[in-house]
C-alpha cells in the first residue's frame, strides 16, 4: 500500500518480579505499521500490550529487540511519536489551552494559532482558559489529545485513552479520534480491551495473547468509514474477532454490547 | 380587525412589562444573593471578633473598678492612650521600621538560602547525600540555643541579630521546597520525557509549579520563624526597635508600652501572615482544595 513508518521486532521482552523471578511478557513480536494507518491492539488483560505500546514510544528501553521509526532506531521518548495516557496527566495548574501549548509559549503567534485550530479540532471552543479540575474526563482526554497533536507526530500512540469513560463519552470521543484522522491522516497505534472500539476505529486490528505476550492474529477490516456497529458485516468481524479469543477460551474482555 | 389590535396591544404590553420585570427580579436577586454573601462574611467576622471583644469589655470594666493594679494590668483605654502618643512622637513607625528592616533583610537572605538548597538537594540526589544529613542534624538544634554563641562570636551588633533570624527562617523553606520537589507526579515526568522538555523546562514548567504549594507554605511558617527570631534577638539586647521598646518599657515599668509593643508585634506578624495567604490563594487557583 505505501511506504513502512514503524517497524518493531521484539524477540523477548522480561519482567523482573518484586520475588526476583523473571517472566516472559512479550515473546516473538513483530509489527510494522504504513504511513497513515490506523491499527489497534487488542488483548486480554496482562497480554502486554500497553508494555508493547510503551516500547514502541521509547518510555521503556529494556528489551532486546528494536523499533525502528523510518529506519532510525527509537531510544527515548520524543516528540515524533505522540503518547496518550490512560488518565489524561494534564498539568493540574496550567489552563486547556496552557496545557497544549505546555513548554512552548502562546505569545509565539504560530504557536497560538496552531493551539486554537487544535482547540476546534478536539471541540473545545469556550473552555480555552478553564483548569483541569474544571473538565469531564472526556474534554481533558481531549485536551491530551490534542497536546501531543500539536506537536505534529509521526505516530500517536494511545493507550487505551477512551477506558475510564463512561459509553456515551467513549463513542464521542472515537468520533473525533476518527476525525482528526480523517483531517490529519496521522499514524495511530491505540490500544483497547474494547472488542467493537477496536473494530469501528482500525485498518488493522491486532489480537494478543497472554503469557506469553505474543501477536495471534492480524485482522484487516476494510469496512468503509463511517462504520455502523449494527450493520451485519460489523457483527460479521466481531464474530471472527471473538471466536480467536475464544479459541483460547480467554475471555477476560470487558464485552461492551453484550452478546 | 381593529378589535383584534386593540386586544393585541395590551397583551404586546403586559408581555413587555413581564419581560422587564423578569430583569429586574433578575438583578435583584443578583444583588440580594451578593447582599447575603456580604452579610454572610461580616456574620462570620463578627463571630470571631466576639470573644476579644468581650475579654476586653471585662478587662476595661475590671480596671475601672480598680479590681486590679494598673502597674501590672493596665486597662485597654490606658494602652491606646500609651499607643497614640508613640505613635505621633514618631517613636513607634522608628522601632517599628528598625524591626521590619531586620527581619526582612534576615528572612530574605535565610529564606533565600533554604529555598536555593531545598531546590538544589530536591533536584539532585548527588547533593542530597552530601549536604541532606548534615542540614538535617543541625535543624534539630533549636536556633535560639545558637544564641549565646552568636552573642559571644559576633557581640550584640547587628550581625548577629541578622544571623539569627536568617538561620530560623532557612529551614523551613529548605524542607517545604526539598518535600515539595520530591512529592512531585512522576508520572507527570513521563509527559515532560515524551513532550520533549528540555531540563530547564523540566525544571521551570513541571517541577516548580508543581512544587510551589509547598514553597508557598515553606514561605509562611519561615516568615513566622523570623518573626520570632527577631523577638529574641531584639530582647536580648540592642538599642532600638520594637523589643527595645518592651525592655526598656519594663525597666520603668511602663506597661502600657510593654502591651503596646506586643500587639504590634501580633499584628504585624498577622498582616504579613495574611499577605502570604492571599498570595497563596492567588497563585493556587488551579487547586481544588476543601474550604470548610
């Protein structure tokens, strides 16, 4: 389709436990992600994969594979790949538009201009000077979003950003995740335990299985966008998606709709 | 037709008039609510300005009747009498820009100092091993046991009254900035690591702000401490300033001025007390804190 942006190839990745043990969390792991594309990854709970998204944004260095960003090794955290949290970490004392801007300056006109785009982008027109305490958790997921927008990231990587928020505000929010890459075609990697959040936002979605943390499966869905979650070719991959953690009999996923 | 405008037209006017009223009503219960809220903190300063008020009427009342000796007790009409002649012979804005100057020139330069180190030890462990221990031994000496040693060292000068104050006023600033530094998300780090902050925003952006109600705190109970130390260092010995006033007051048992020069020390101490506070509040709106 088009050109390699991430390549991640992990042949083992351990974790030291408090006991001093040593435990297999990701095994054999091998992604490569296109320019633009939107992938998410989908697992049972202690399938590692936030370890993995971690890795793959340099907060977690202790490995022995290597994640290469259009070919050049990726050894810290930096602005070229964009992190969201799983809680929004917004600078508790800076103001929305304060916190988007963080270590660059509003009086840079270029900065302010490209902060109040942002702040129509994540729709939050009027709430430009509010504080953190001010916001639901849904604005201040988007605040987040939209800080480490602005920084133009090759990637985003999100880490199951939408989790902690209740339906109506997750589905709004995967509206406008799905917008801004609409807009801005930027690279996404999320990761969810939602098994239709998966399928309505990804090109790819990558299933994960746990101890060791491994890839099972890649599920390409060319479901045109906007996606309708009842249409029957919807329910048609969610059966696929189901039936491989079925096939592991691993069903610790929170299964949003209930069947 | 007609009929039908003449109906029309009173009805267009009440619905003006009941517009206009649902403005005023409006405004007015703007200004009622603001009303009860002015009400509301004049009730809640009367309430605390109740119980001196009563201990002074006592007071008043018990000296009048000469139930107790003025030399000892003199009564609150003698003490604003006392008062008011310092302060038109000038004499009191003196000792009392003496003291001021002493305890801000030793609260600047000991705060300074304790908040230069706290943000030095909180930010680098390197130096936190080397100096922490040592400034922690010292801090459990009372300052004010350091006081014949100072008197010996550097005499009653100015020096040593300045030494003592700064000394009291570091290490609470010296701890708040160090705990404050410390106490800091580190998850809030992996966003300044992934935002790319340079160390000097590290520092500036994350780390400061972060830390700054601590500070903030480290700054009033340092200003309270050098406010004490200038007590003591005033009293024991020196020739102008508000604890000259007392102890020379007390040599000839006028202790009108005696009372005089304690409660301008209480309010003084206040005043700036509340200063800090109202910075506090300022500076911390983003908190959401839990008022009562």
């Amino acid at each position: 389709m088009s050109e390699q942006l991430l390549n991640v190839r992990l042949p083992h990745k351990t974790f030291r436990t408090p006991q001093g043990e040593s435990v297999t969390a990701l095994h054999n792991i091998d992604l490569r992600v296109r320019r633009g594309e939107f992938i998410t990854l989908i697992g049972p709970s202690g399938c590692g994969k936030s370890t993995l998204l971690k890795i793959m944004a340099g907060l977690d260095t202790e490995h022995d594979g290597e994640v290469l960003l259009e070919g050049k090794p990726v050894t810290k955290p930096g602005i070229d790949l964009g992190f969201v949290f799983q809680e929004h970490r917004l600078f508790p004392w800076l103001s929305v538009e304060k916190n988007i801007a963080a270590d660059l300056s509003l009086r840079q006109p270029e900065v302010r201009r490209r902060v109040s785009e942002l702040v129509e982008l994540v729709k939050l027109q009027g709430f430009e000077k509010a504080y953190p305490r001010q916001l639901s958790g849904g604005m201040s997921q988007r605040v987040a979003i939209a800080r480490a927008l602005l920084r133009s990231p090759k990637v985003l990587l999100l880490d199951e950003p939408f989790g902690a928020l209740d339906a109506f505000t997750r589905s709004h929010l995967q509206e406008v995740t799905l917008d801004i890459w609409d807009n801005n075609r930027t690279t996404m990697i999320l990761v969810t335990h939602d098994i239709d959040e998966a399928i309505y936002l990804a090109g790819r979605v990558v299933i994960m299985d746990a101890r060791p943390g491994t890839i099972r499966k890649t599920i390409p869905i060319d479901l045109p966008y906007p996606r309708k979650k009842a249409s029957s070719s919807f329910q048609e991959l969610r059966t696929i998606v189901l039936r491989e953690f079925e096939r592991v009999e691993e069903l610790e996923l929170v299964d949003s709709s209930g069947i | 037709m007609n009929q039908a405008d003449i109906i029309q037209a009173p009805g267009d006017a009440l619905i003006g008039e009941a517009k206009k009223d649902a403005a005023t009503s409006a405004a007015h219960k703007k200004a009622y609510r603001s009303e009860l809220r002015e009400n509301g903190k004049g009730k809640a300063a009367l309430r605390g300005a109740l119980f001196p008020l009563v201990l002074l009427a006592v007071w008043q009342l018990c000296g009048s009747f000469g139930l107790i000796s003025a030399t000892l007790l003199p009564t609150p009409a003698d003490i604003a009498k006392t008062f008011y002649e310092l302060l038109i012979s000038g004499d009191l804005f003196r000792h009392l820009g003496v003291s001021m100057g002493r305890a801000a020139l030793g609260f600047v330069l000991g705060g300074a100092a304790g908040l230069l180190m706290g943000l030095g030890v909180g930010l680098f462990r390197r130096l936190e091993q080397t100096v922490d221990p040592s400034i922690q031994m010292l801090r459990t000496v009372p300052h004010l046991a350091i006081t014949p040693l100072f008197i010996l060292w550097f005499g009653f000068g100015e020096f040593s009254k300045i030494l003592l104050i700064a000394l009291g006023a570091f290490f609470p600033l010296y701890i708040q900035t160090f705990q404050g530094i410390r106490s800091v998300d580190a998850k809030l780090f992996d966003v300044a690591r992934v935002l790319e902050f340079s160390r000097s925003k590290q520092v500036t952006k994350l780390v400061l702000p972060a830390a700054l109600p601590h500070i903030l705190l480290g700054l009033r109970l340092s200003l309270g401490v050098a406010w004490l130390g200038l007590v003591v260092a005033e009293l024991m010995g020196s020739s102008e300033g508000i604890g000259y006033l007392i102890m020379d007051a007390r040599q000839f048992a006028q202790t009108a001025t005696v009372f005089v020069g304690i409660a301008i020390f209480a309010v003084v101490g206040k005043a700036t007390d509340s200063l800090v506070r109202h910075l506090e509040k300022k500076l911390l709106r983003w908190r959401e804190s839990f008022s009562g």
